[in-house]
C-alpha cells in the first residue's frame, strides 16, 4: 500500500521497517506544526496496521479528536475500555487521537496507565501541535514533523499541479497544507496579507494609537485570534535575519499565544502585546 501523504520519508521508512518485521510500536507521538501532513500519514498507518483501504466502520479502528479545548476524562475513559477488549478481525487495534495536546491533566493521566502497561494488541498514535504531558511523551515513540523548505513547498505544489511563487512560499510558514490553500483559495491569500500589513501599521503607530485597534482585535474569537498572533509569529521568524526587532516581537507574541491558551481576558492580553511592538 503506497504513501499518499507527501515528505516525511525518513519518518515512513521507520514505520515501514516496524510493519515488515511485525514490530510496531504500541505508542507514537506525531508531533509538529498545523499543515504539515501528521494526522494524514497516521491514518494511513492505521490502514497498514489493519491491512485495510478503508478506516470508516472498521471495528478495530478507534478516532479520538480533541478540536475544541481540552479533551474529557471521559472521553478517554471509554477509549481504555474499547481498548480493554481484543481486536474483532485484525492482529491489532489501532488509535489516533487528534490535537493530544488537548489532552488536561486528568485526562493524560488516565491514558497514561494504559500507555505504561501496554497491550501487545494495541497501537495508539497521537498526534500533536504542541507537547503533551511529559509523562505522556516519555511513553512514546516520538517522530517530529518540521516545517517543509522551500525546495520541498516546490516540490509538492509540482505533485499537486498548482502553482507557488516565492511570495506563497515564504507566506506558507513551511506547511503544504497552508501553501496549497493560499494558492486555492483567493480570499484566504488576501486575508493573510492583510493581517502582516495590519502588524506593520500596528508596528509604526505610537502606543496610544494601537489601542485603538484594539476592539476589533478583541471581538475575534480566541482560536481566530491566535490564528492572528501565529500568522503574525511566523510571519516575524522569517525577518529575523533582517529585522533587528524581530526577536523581540516573535517572543511578545509566543507569550500572547500562550496567555489566550490559559487566559480568556482577550483585551488584556491584547494591551500587553501592543506595549511590546
């Protein structure tokens, strides 16, 4: 069964060695930035543990999805008992659980019994923008995904069949997923160059001004918002090189990243940002 997700070969022929000698691991992190193919290439695993082209209804396969903040101990709780009987038709049972940064306290606790005792019958894969618990990541296999060069953006808009000029490849970040959208989706490619020349203007305007735009920042959603504020990071850890401020604005805005994470009082994190530009 042939790869579909694009790149990452050295993490594949790992994967593929583990199947030929019957040897998979019964935990993995896919750990790495939003776009760059994590949760594609775990699925497709999941298809080559199971021996199946297709995952839907398949009764040995299990998909946890943390989208929206944390994901529940109770959640998790009825995965270990799905997990607590044996595979109906194939060698194994596989799990994905998606965004496991997601994964609180009580819930990374729960997985974690099932992740230092486990069953020769079981394969979990998790998969990860951020670092889980490290007591979760201990219990791993850890594969890290990185950013993509942009001989590998070029390479992957010519598999595609769009084209990606140098302009939508520095824009991309290093995700194909990213650079395939801001190449399909015109309104998405103007969105985004609004946003860096919106930072700019917020960059040059004395403090006082800046508040001014605050409100309309403020009424963003939080996942929008951050959004914003990583559009903005990466955006500035492409100037680094060439904007003596730029590491200064990269590390306001991880911080601002991580406040809207643990604190929902948007204005306030907001007015902290605008006095480090």
């Amino acid at each position: 069964m042939p790869w579909q997700t694009f790149g990452h070969d050295q993490v594949k022929s790992i994967l593929e060695k583990q199947l030929e000698n019957q040897q998979p691991a019964q935990a993995y992190l896919f750990m790495g930035p939003e776009g760059l193919g994590k949760k594609s290439l775990a699925l497709e695993f999941a298809k080559m543990v199971l021996r199946t082209e297709k995952l839907e209804n398949h009764p040995d396969f299990i998909f946890l999805a943390g989208e929206e903040g944390d994901i529940p101990v109770s959640k998790v709780r009825s995965l270990i008992a799905e997990l607590s009987t044996k595979p109906f038709v194939a060698s194994r049972k596989v799990v994905v659980v998606d965004n496991a940064q997601n994964l609180n306290a009580s819930s990374s606790n729960a997985l974690l019994k099932t992740l230092e005792e486990p069953s020769l019958t079981t394969v979990i894969i998790l998969v990860a923008s951020q670092k889980p618990l490290p007591t979760i990541v201990s219990r791993c296999q850890v594969f890290r995904f990185n950013p993509f060069s942009k001989k590998m953006l070029k390479e992957f808009s010519l598999a595609k069949k769009f084209q990606a000029g140098e302009k939508l490849v520095e824009l991309s970040f290093g995700s194909p997923a990213r650079l395939e959208r801001l190449s399909r989706d015109p309104g998405f490619l103007e969105a985004e160059n609004d946003s860096i020349t919106r930072l700019a203007k917020l960059e040059k305007m004395p403090q006082g001004e800046r508040l001014v735009s605050l409100p309309e920042l403020a009424a963003l959603e939080p996942g929008q918002l951050e959004n914003v504020f990583f559009g903005w990071m990466m955006h500035k850890v492409g100037a680094l090189r060439n904007e003596p401020t730029a590491p200064k604005v990269v590390s306001a805005l991880q911080q601002a990243i991580f406040e809207l994470k643990t604190n929902k009082n948007k204005k306030l994190i907001l007015q902290g940002l605008f006095l480090k530009l």
